[in-house]
C-alpha cells in the first residue's frame, strides 16, 4: 500500500478554499495510515457536516459523509459491529462540541476505539463565519459582529474529564509533530482526540485582520507552545498560549469493544 | 409452532432475532422501554451487539452504522424520540441503507401521554424527516401477526434497502397476548444482496441500475472503499449538485418502491363482500372495529372491514378496489390523518370516527357512531 492508495486523486481539485489548514491535516492523516502500512479497505473514515465532512469524500477508505454532529455516534455502530476494523472519525470544532457534543463526551465516556481528530479552526467556515465554540473572545464573526462574549471550550480538558484515554493537541504550523501525534493516537486502543488547531483566513481571518493565510498562520504560530517549553515557563507568561503536545494518555483503562466482547463470553458462558 | 405468552413490545424483540437481527441501540422512552430491555437480555446470547446511546438520535445513527458494516439492526423508540431520529432515517434513506425503526405510538404532541395509545405518527412515518424521500410502514394489529410483520420488516428492508417503519402503539406494545411462533425453519428470511469481490472500484456505478431495482451496494470493509454520501450523488456515490444527475438518483431511489408497490402492499379484509358499510382502520383500532362488526351484524346491519397491515406506500388501488361505492367509515385515535389518503383513493367524502384522548375506540363508540349516522 503506498502514500496515493490513501487518497481519491478521481474526487480533486477539493472543495476547500486556498491556504486553509485542513489540506495539512489531510495530509498527516493519509501519512499516520501510510506509516502504520494500515490497508485501505480496513478503515472506516467518518465525517460530519462542515468543512471537515468534505474529507470522507478525498481518503480512500470505506467512508462515511454524515449529519452535523453525530459522525461518533455512527462510528459508535460501524466499530461496536467490527472491533476488528479501524474507525476514524474527522469533525470540526462547531461538529464535536457544539451540535455533537453530547456524541462525543460519551464517546469519551465509554473509551471506544475510534481515533478522533478535531480540526479547530475557531470557526463555522462552510456556512460563512459564525461564532463556534472555540471561536477566541471579542472576535467578530458573521454573528458576533460586535465581538464575541462567550467563553471557549477547552478541548483537552473537557476530553480527558469526560474519559477519553488519549488526548493531545497540535497545529497546523507544526505538520510533522500533527502527522507524529496522529499516528501515535492511532496506535492507541481506546477512544483518542487529537486536536489540530487550524487557520480559516477567509470566514475567520478577514473579520479580525487575519486576512490571508500567511498572517493567520503566524498568529497561530506566535501563540502555540510545546508542552516540554510550557512547563519551564511562570503560569503568567503561558496564560494567553496554545500548549501542544500528549496530555493524557492512559493505557489501563478496558476499551469498549473488548469489554462487549467479554460479556457476551460471560453471557454465552454461563448458559 | 411454539405458543407463548407476552406483550407486543417483546414478541417486536423475539421476532426481530429471528429475523437475523445482530444489532440494536436504543434510547429508553415509554412505551417502547421493555423492547430494548428485551434485546439487551437477547442479543448478548446470540453473539449480537446491543448498546444503549446517549439519545434517540445516537441510537439511528449508531443502527444505521452497524448496518452499514453488514448487521441487520433496529432501533425502537416512541413518538418524542421519533421526532428526534427523523434527520437519520432521511440519511438511511439517502444513503439506501437498510434498517428497521420500531414506533410504538403514544399520545401528542410534544410530551404528550406517554403511558397512553394514540396513531398520531401515521403521516410522521411517512414525511417527517425533510424532502422527498421513499418509505415503507406497516402496522400490525394482532400478536402473532406483530410477530411475523417484524419479520417482514427486516426483509423489505434488506431487500430494497431502506429504512422499514414498524408502528404498534401502547396497547399492542404492553398487552400480553397469546403469540404462535413459528419454528425457524418456517420463517423465509431475506438478506441483503452484495455486489461480488473483485470489480474496479473505480468504475464501479453502485447507485446506478435498472429502474424499480434497489441499489448493489457493498458493506464497509468488503474491499470497495465505498463511499456513503449523506449529500445528493451521483451513480458512484459522490455528492454532485448537477440538476440531470440528483433527478436521476432520486427517481431510482423512488422507484425501487413505486415499482414493487403489490409487493409491499398487505391488506386484511373481514366481512367484507356483502358488507353496506366498510370501516377502514388499522392497528388497534381495527380490533375494536372487528369486535363492532359483530355486534353490528348479530343485529343485522352489515358492515365489513378494510385494515391495511402496509400503510405506506399506502395502498389505493386496493382500498378502491375493496370499498367500491360503499359507505366508509374511517377510524383512528387521532384527529385525521389517513383519511386523506383514503379520500385521495376514493376521490370522495368519507364518514369519520377520531380519537385522540388517549383511550381506543371502543366497540360501543363504532357501533353508535355506525347507527346514529351512516345507517
């Protein structure tokens, strides 16, 4: 299986907007799957709705474009079904933690074996820039436009207190630590969330002098900090930073399936 | 034959196994709760998958994901929670994906009465989740016959892979009744049709195939890295907005129902052909009306029933054919909602029975009705 195997070279050009970030996101996936030498038709790669769903359609695998939202709670039938398979799920901020956050603190909850990846962008890209989740305070957006009021979520923090056994969060300016991190979530067995922070210059940027992808970039880059970095730093000075790197990672806790598997041995057993 | 005694909510699970089903999720609703219950006590023993999702919309999604990595599966709910699945079975729809949606119809709107009957989903079942989209809903009215429409639900479902809507309400889901289960060798089961390993995924045009047929389509990790599209496709699946190729996938889609319709269709009759007066009801109620029936005739007034076990695609013709120029009286607990259809068949004014206080039409009610007004 080589690099291309991974990807419907039939379906490009994408339907994604130039110098978005989701492109190197893509690409450190099919790169984690090219690594593991993982067969195609052995993962199942599931999608929401939003700028993020578009990538069900570009990865050669078996896949699946769903609602907004609920891509776990598919992925949650498609791997209670074949614990034998790898299942993937790519959602995007506004995807898992607003219209589907319920899908995926349960996910977490019940330490499934599916490999989600959240693609932050801060934002509603495909439907024009509304406010989202993680979208930074006293933004404007298509509907903050006076600045946004609402806090943010904080991904990690709100993965690992709902039970997700890896957890991790890396950025788009940083393509080979993403590919390395996803590839290490991947070989996790149990439910993984990657969060890759990314740029939407165009529904995000513009309205906060981030126009084009460049400049977003840097500021991205300007406020990220690896992990080992962080933790020689006063709290004061890493108060306004994106930390990046493994936070939690938890290799006792029973994954899901396993545990299905073993009440239907008990089940079956004690007949 | 096996007899046994249960509710209707269990002898749904019993059959449902039979009929080869390996996967349920669920959302606990009222009164719909002992079916899952029942599941997640059989399917274990079966080697099957049973999950209970963290809600109603979850528990499609999660159905129609086992489903499309080659389980038979169902969900089961009631009015509140099928409001809730609505957007997932426009999906299974898109998508043709098979699987079974199990409705034990409780009073409305919103929370409504939750411990009592009602048919108020009759026209949800067939349009509420959003755009055009094909259907199949049938709705049994005695306990064995709940039985082996469970199992014929399964069937239509794999055989034109869409999603098959099974209505009870609250009293054929919590009567306990007598029900003849047939051995398993008696019971005809039909499983889905898979396109053969070893085709060009590249060219392979799995949306694309006679008119009336339902797509061959692969299961996830068969080899064809196929792709599921929630959006408009085309013939190979992918999400297209090209006006000739979305009318094209949606009339197949269409089709794959409207040209099986005598297929799908089953209708009971009792007393019908010298019958002055026919009652048209379904589920339930039509056990009522049979009691009416009767009564009615012990006194000499002739009246017959016609129950269609297959509400949707909803059988026209047949109804025509059936009733003629007699006088018919539709029945449902709820304020009219297939007696527009019937109408639509007649092409004319019906007499109406409605109910929707959360208690059935009695036998006394029909039979004042039928004397008081069309006698």
């Amino acid at each position: 299986m080589s690099y291309m195997d991974y990807v419907r070279t039939f379906k490009l050009p994408h339907s994604w907007c130039p110098g978005c970030g989701i492109g190197t996101i893509m690409q450190a996936i099919v790169r984690a799957f090219d690594a593991l030498g993982w067969r195609n038709e052995d993962i199942a790669f599931i999608t929401g709705i939003g700028c993020s769903g578009r990538m069900s359609t570009y990865i050669n695998t078996n896949s699946m474009h769903t609602t907004h939202g609920r891509p776990l709670a598919f992925a949650t039938g498609v791997k209670l079904a074949r614990p034998d398979k790898h299942v993937v799920v790519v959602s995007g901020d506004g995807d898992a933690l607003a219209i589907g956050g319920n899908h995926f603190i349960h996910a977490a909850r019940r330490n499934i074996d599916i490999k989600l990846i959240i693609i932050n962008n801060s934002v509603y890209g495909m439907t024009g820039g509304q406010v989202s989740p993680t979208t930074p305070q006293m933004f404007r957006t298509q509907t903050t436009p006076y600045g946004n009021i609402e806090p943010n979520f904080d991904v990690v923090k709100l993965a690992i207190a709902a039970g997700a056994t890896f957890v991790a969060r890396e950025s788009v300016t940083r393509p080979r630590n993403l590919e390395k991190v996803i590839e290490k979530s991947f070989l996790h067995k149990g439910f993984s969330v990657v969060e890759a922070i990314s740029n939407c210059h165009i529904n995000l940027g513009r309205r906060n002098k981030l126009k084009d992808q460049i400049t977003m970039l840097r500021w991205i880059n300007d406020r990220i900090i690896p992990m080992n970095v962080a933790k020689r730093k006063s709290p004061e000075e890493i108060k306004d930073k994106i930390i990046l790197g493994v936070f939690h990672e938890d290799k006792e806790r029973e994954e899901y399936t396993q545990l299905y598997e073993k009440l239907v041995e008990r089940v079956r057993g004690s007949k | 034959m096996k007899r046994v005694v249960m509710p209707g909510n269990e002898t749904v699970a019993h059959a449902a196994v039979a009929a080869g089903c390996r996967f349920y999720a669920g959302y606990p609703i009222t009164p719909s709760s002992e079916l899952a219950a029942e599941m997640s006590k059989l399917l274990p023993k079966v080697g099957g998958k049973f999950i209970q999702m963290e809600d109603e919309i979850a528990s499609m999604a999660a159905a129609i994901g086992a489903s499309v990595a080659g389980y038979k599966a169902m969900t089961a709910t009631s009015g509140p929670g099928f409001s809730l699945k609505q957007e997932h079975i426009g999906l299974a729809c898109m998508m043709e994906v098979p699987v079974v949606i199990v409705n034990v119809m409780r009073g409305g709107p919103s929370t409504g009465l939750p411990t009592h009957p009602a048919q108020g989903d009759v026209m949800q079942a067939r349009w509420g989740t959003h755009g055009d989209h094909p259907i199949i809903a049938l709705a049994p009215a005695f306990p064995t016959e709940i039985y082996m429409e469970t199992i014929r639900a399964f069937n239509l479902a794999e055989r034109f892979r869409n999603p098959v809507i099974l209505l009870l309400d609250e009293i054929l889901a919590h009567t306990y009744e007598v029900v003849d289960i047939p051995e398993p060798e008696e019971i005809e089961l039909v499983e889905r049709k898979l396109p053969p390993s070893g085709l060009n995924r590249l060219d392979f045009y799995t949306y694309q195939r006679k008119e009336g047929d339902p797509p061959l389509l692969p299961n996830f990790f068969q080899g064809y890295n196929f792709h599921f599209e929630s959006l408009a496709h085309d013939e190979m699946g992918f999400p297209t907005t090209d006006p000739e190729k979305v009318a094209y996938i949606s009339r197949l889609r269409e089709a794959k129902i409207e040209k099986h319709r005598e297929e799908i269709w089953k209708n009971d009759e009792y007393m019908l052909e010298d019958a002055e007066i026919v009652i048209f009801a379904y589920g339930s109620v039509a056990r009522s009306a049979k009691e009416a029936i009767n009564r009615l005739r012990s006194e000499g007034i002739k009246v017959g029933l016609f129950r269609p076990i297959t509400l949707w695609p909803f059988p026209h013709q047949p109804l025509r054919k059936a009733v003629g120029e007699r006088k018919v009286l539709v029945a449902e607990m709820n304020l009219g909602q297939m007696v527009y259809e019937v109408e639509r068949a007649l092409r004319r004014d019906v007499f109406t029975l409605f109910k929707a206080d959360g208690t059935p039409i009695s036998p006394v009610e029909f039979m004042d009705k039928i004397k008081g007004e069309l006698i």
